[in-house]
C-alpha cells in the first residue's frame, strides 16, 4: 500500500515550463492546509500496511498487536522499555493468550488469505512522557493504534508519572503530534465508556482529552468506547479467579451490583482491526460492548462455574475499603488507592447499536469466550 505521504495525493507530468511547476507547488501546498484541518480518507486494508500499536506490549494491545499481524499487517509495536525488555513483556503476553487467540486469528487469516502471521513484531522504543523519543519510532507506518496504560492501572502513582493525564491525555497528545510530522494517515484510539469533558470522574476527563487530540489530529480516525474487557492476561477477572485457588471465597469490593457489558479482548482487537479496513468507521466514536449486560457478582459467577468451583462472594464495603486504603496513597507505588476502587466499582454500560450498524461482527458472549482460555486452567 502507498504511503499516506501527501505527494501520493498529486500526479503532476514532467515538465519543464516554470508555470505548470508553480502552480503544483500551489496547489500541493493547498492542499496541506486542507488536510491540516479537516481529515481526508485513508483506508487500510487487506493488503499489508505498517501500523504500530502504542501499548502492543500491554493486554489490550498486544491483542490487538496480534489480530493485525494474523491479517497480514506489518507491525510495529512501541515500547517506552529498551526493545530487548519489550519483546520479552510481549512474548509473555502471547504465551499467556494461550491457544484461543491461535484458534481465532487463523479463522480471520483463513478467510484474508493473510499469510506469515508467525513473522516478529518489528519493536521500537518511544516514551509518551518523554515526547522527543517518538520522532523516529513513527517513520514508515501509515496506520497508527494507540492504547495506552499505565502500569498497574487504575492505581495512579503520581510521584513516579502514572497517572491518567500524564499517560492517557498527555500520552495522547504527544503520539498524535508525533503521528502528524511523521505523516501517518489513519489513527484508532482506545478510549473509554463514560469519556466526556464534564465527565464526574478525572479518568474519564483525561480521556475526552485524548479524544480531542485525535479527533482535532486532522488525521482520518476511529475512536473507541468500550466497557469492560477480559480475556487471557487480565488483571481483574483473573484475579479474582486466582482467589478462588487458595481462598474458599472470592473477596470483592462493594455490592457487585455494578452493571457492565463484558466484551472479549479478542473482539476488540477483530473490531480494531476491522475499522482499519471500513470506511463506514472513520471519523466517529464508538461504545464497544459485549452482547450482554450483567452485574459484576454474575460475571464472577459464570467463570466460576465454567471452572467447575463452588465459593461464595464476600463483599468489603466500599466506604471502608477507601478510609483503610488512603494511607497507602503517601507510598511511591500504592498497591491500591481509594480513586482505584472508585474505578472498579463503577457500571459501564453502553450503547453498541452504533457500532454494529458500522463494523457488522458477532461479538462472544461471555459463556462463549471464557472457556476459550478458562479450560486449560482445570
């Protein structure tokens, strides 16, 4: 595929009268002005393309990472680690999605006709928080993905930079303004049900301002909303099923009535994938669920039972939780933070009619999805 470079946008004849020459000029840059303000159409499709995943090393990017390489894609995976450190977080992220992605990417190559989806990342370091060292790791990539966490996230640690707005709105910023020098004509960001400028929650402001980097980037774009993601390599669901290995029940903060729309970390990166390749997806922002909403005690439940254990839910108020974790707050790390049980405690309900009218897919639901990597587990 062409580079998104503008030159690919004007053919002009070979010439050597100095008019023809200056009116090109004109009209070249004419046309920078135009495609500084408003995005244009740039689709990445079946056809290899090279697009980095900001966060490929991470749960929801590495799977991500991984769908586009299944389909073909060159990809370049974006680490703030030395490289030799990243592409050893990423392999054990792919050893810890286990044979399920495996059986669902080979459906999609099948189908793409993609071929040498065991071919490397390509891996180049770049640090969100240190602008500067972005300015190469962009070269040559026409496609763009930016899902960014910080580590341990929801629990900020503010003394050592993790926190929503230096990572995920600041983080933003800097990869869009990186992404606009190095020409790159198509951006996906993961963003958050819930996301808005007068939005309760800081979490939730820092991602509308991520949006508005991407959305005023002039850059052709897709933004994602989605709810609550699991799958191999999870930090929540996961952790709660580690529970039940050691604990004959299965601690919980709040009343588990929270109401979400669990959707498998496997679609999300099908549905990445999917946009990269649909008009339909560009330029809007979509809320991403699962085919079902259902309370966090259920969603605990069903893996329980897909795992063949019995245990009860032992419920910590939430109030208490927060006065017993404040102090911990003065550490340099918090192993948990009173803003971090906020975040686990809310719902995160969304509308998905959007987004299957745009980007058709069966989603799994979660009775579906969970024995796909919970099997190997008995």
């Amino acid at each position: 595929m062409t580079s998104p470079a503008l030159g690919c946008c004007y053919s002009w004849p070979a010439t050597s009268a100095g008019g023809w020459a200056l009116f090109g000029h004109m009209l070249y840059r004419d046309g920078v002005e135009r495609l500084r303000r408003k995005p244009g159409r740039h689709r990445v499709g079946s056809e290899s393309s090279v697009v980095a995943v900001a966060g490929g090393t991470g749960f929801v990017g590495g799977a991500i990472a991984r769908e586009l390489r299944t389909r073909g894609h060159r990809v370049v995976v974006l680490t703030h680690r030395p490289v030799a450190a990243g592409r050893a977080r990423a392999a054990g992220r792919d050893r810890a999605a286990g044979a399920s992605d495996a059986a669902r990417t080979s459906d999609a190559a099948n189908a793409s006709g993609a071929a040498n989806t065991s071919a490397p990342f390509e891996y180049r370091q770049g640090d969100v928080t240190r602008p500067e060292s972005l300015a190469t790791a962009l070269a040559g990539v026409e496609a763009l993905v930016i899902s960014l966490a910080f580590r341990n996230s929801p629990i900020e640690a503010p003394r050592r930079g993790q926190t929503f707005e230096r990572v995920d709105a600041a983080g933003t910023e800097a990869l869009v303004a990186a992404a606009r020098a190095a020409g790159v004509g198509r951006l996906v960001y993961m963003s958050g049900a819930g996301a808005a400028p007068d939005a309760p929650r800081h979490w939730f402001r820092a991602k509308w301002r991520a949006e508005e980097a991407v959305r005023g980037s002039g850059i052709v774009y897709t933004i994602f909303r989605p709810s609550w993601i699991y799958g191999p390599g999870d930090r929540s669901l996961n952790r709660f099923l580690g529970f039940s290995q050691w604990l004959p029940f299965i601690p919980q903060i709040g009343n588990g009535r929270q109401r979400l729309a669990p959707v498998y970390v496997g679609d999300i990166g099908a549905l990445v994938a999917d946009a990269l390749a649909t008009p339909a997806a560009e330029n809007v922002a979509l809320e991403v669920g699962g085919p079902e909403t259902l309370t966090m005690d259920e969603i605990v439940r069903t893996a329980l039972r897909i795992l063949g254990r019995r245990r009860p839910i032992l419920h910590a108020p939430v109030m208490l939780m927060k006065t017993l974790t404040a102090p911990l707050t003065l550490l340099p790390s918090p192993p948990m933070t009173p803003a971090a049980i906020d975040f686990v405690v809310q719902s995160a309900q969304v509308d998905s009619g959007p987004l299957h009218e745009r980007l058709p897919r069966r989603l799994l639901p979660l009775s579906e999805a969970l024995p796909t990597y919970l099997a190997a587990k008995n």
